[in-house]
C-alpha cells in the first residue's frame, strides 16, 4: 500500500518550465491554483508511481492538462460524467477543474492510480468527483456508474473495443467522447461498422480547444442508441448483403 501523501493538493511554488500559461487562467478561472497543484503531483508523485512519464513533464500544461481541459466545451451543464480508464485523472481531474458544475465518476482498475486519485481529490476538496475502482466493463462498475450522460476516456483502447466498454455505461442518447490523436478520422473510418454493432450512431470527429492549446484536441463522439433505432440499421445492412 502506498503512503498517503496528504499535501498533494497543497500550495506549491512550481519550478519555472512548470508555470501555467496565461491561457490557463481562463481555463481554469477560480480553480487555476487546483490545476498547479494537480500539474505538481503529476510532475512529482505522478512520475515517481509510474502514473505518467518523466518526459512528459516538459509539457503537461499544453499536451495533458489542458488538451483534457477543453472538452468541456463538448459537454452541456449539469451533466453526469464517467471518465474511463483515469490513470492519473486524465482527461477526468481537468475537465472537473475547469468545470465544477459537472458530476465526474473516474473509473481506474489499479490500485496505485485509485490511490493517488483520491489523495489529490481528497486533498482538494473535489467533492464532486468519485473515485471507483474497476474496470467500465464489470457489473459493479455499470451499476455504480451507469447511466451516465457523457463517457470520456483518452489513451485507452482502440475505438471498437472502446464502444464496448463505454456505451454500457451512458443513458439512451447519451454521448461517447473518445480523445484521439491526429489519425481519429481514420480510426472513425476503421471501426465505424464495429460502432454500429455495439449500438452507437451519429458518430463523428470533433474538435476543441483552437487557440487555447498549440494542438486543437480531436474527439471522436457517438451516440448511444435506444435499441429502436439500432434495428432499422441492422435489416439495412442485411439487405444490402442479399
């Protein structure tokens, strides 16, 4: 068992190349302090537990933290959120640091991750944000997290197997919302078949966060279809294959 390390979330001076960038401000507004103590534990506890790399830490504002954080503009108020595959809270913690109105449930099957998640959130006062150990895939996780209204994951699996474990666990309508790198389209393209299968519709490849981060994050999102729909979709294709 790890060492609870109370002070994650609390006030540290950040080396220079680890400031936030006057971006982050607007980002993050009132929660900006929280954004540089996560950016210090990922720099710090996150790399000493394997949790992120150490050459990483050069750019965790632009590539991590606030490439996660932009997806808020993908997600209405209010909404429940069910982050898959955490690891260090990515894309979870940001999103729920720049958006406190959400309700963020982070899904992580190692312990070593659970753990340092919930020392940051506990640390923080994230009252908002759930930690649940497990994988999307398993009975106690649908039933502790399902029914969410947006699924996130970033750096989990490929796109097919990633409809599998999260479109159980979204609402009918419910949205998918995979960060992807610059070949989404592709991926879209390779498993779109494979998205209809598993029940999802009006998939396609999004993007966020133009003249907030160097990169514009990509986001492949799909929509979890009532069953009614899905039929129609099924006799079409078998018809086409007559």
């Amino acid at each position: 068992m790890f060492h609870v390390e109370r002070d994650l979330g609390a006030a540290t001076t950040l080396p220079t190349e680890l400031e936030a960038p006057p971006i982050a401000a607007t980002v993050f507004g009132d929660r900006l302090e929280l954004a540089r103590r996560y950016c210090a534990a990922l720099a710090s506890a996150g790399v000493e537990r394997g949790l992120i790399g150490p050459r990483e830490v050069p750019r965790l504002w632009d590539r991590h933290i606030l490439n996660c954080a932009v997806l808020g503009e993908l997600i209405p108020e209010g909404a429940s959120v069910v982050d898959v595959g955490s690891g260090a809270g990515l894309p979870g913690i940001p999103l729920a640091l720049a958006r406190p109105d959400l309700r963020i449930t982070l899904v992580e099957p190692l312990l070593r991750r659970t753990v340092f998640l919930s020392e940051f959130i506990e640390a923080g006062g994230l009252e908002h944000i759930t930690v649940v150990r497990g994988r999307a895939e398993q009975s106690g996780v649908l039933k502790e997290a399902g029914g969410a209204d947006v699924v996130t994951s970033r750096a989990v699996a490929p796109l097919a197997k990633l409809a599998q474990w999260s479109l159980p666990l979204l609402h009918e309508h419910g949205r998918m919302l995979a960060l992807k790198g610059v070949s989404a389209a592709e991926e879209l393209e390779r498993d779109a078949e494979a998205l209809a299968k598993a029940g999802a519709g009006n998939a396609k490849v999004l993007e966020c966060g133009a003249g907030i981060v160097s990169t514009p994050t990509l986001v492949i999102s799909a929509e979890r279809l009532p069953r009614a729909e899905r039929a129609p979709r099924r006799a079409q294709r078998a018809r086409k294959s007559k």
